[in-house]
C-alpha cells in the first residue's frame, strides 16, 4: 500500500504520468499497484505503455573487487500510468 499512496501523491500533486519500475521477483508487485490505483483509487487513470527488459549483472566477491565466473540475468518491467 506504501507504492499505491505513493503514485496516488504524485497524482493529486499533478503528476500527468506516474512510472513504475521493478526487477525480479518485485515484479508482481508493481503490476498489483498499477492495479489497485487504477481499479480502486483512480478509475481515470490508465496505462499508457508497459515495458519489458532484461537486466545483465556481473557478482562480485564480498570485497568486490575480485569478479566472479558468470553473469546473471534478471527480468524488468516499466509500468506508465497517465491521467
């Protein structure tokens, strides 16, 4: 509910578009507050675009300077709300 009463400030504030960002196992969740803001807050706000990438990371040891073997890659969504 924090995201939610976040994007619906930034509304009443007069913010034409609000952008939601989340990487991996967050995604879920930015996609349950684009939701509830549009069905349950502001049934005038809809989504104007949804963006899907992939973000490349490199781990580092604990001291991270040394890099270790591999890569992974973690999935990203950007969700835009307009009024």
């Amino acid at each position: 509910m924090n995201y939610v009463l976040a994007c619906i400030t930034f509304f009443h504030g007069g913010a034409k578009e609000v952008s939601i960002k989340a990487r991996g196992r967050s995604i879920s969740r930015a996609i349950d507050v684009a939701e509830v803001v549009r069905h349950r807050f502001l049934p005038d706000v809809k989504i104007k675009s949804i963006g899907i990438g992939t973000d490349q990371f490199t781990p580092f040891d604990r001291d991270e300077t040394t890099e270790i073997q591999g890569s992974t890659n973690v999935s990203t969504i950007e969700i835009t709300l307009m009024r």
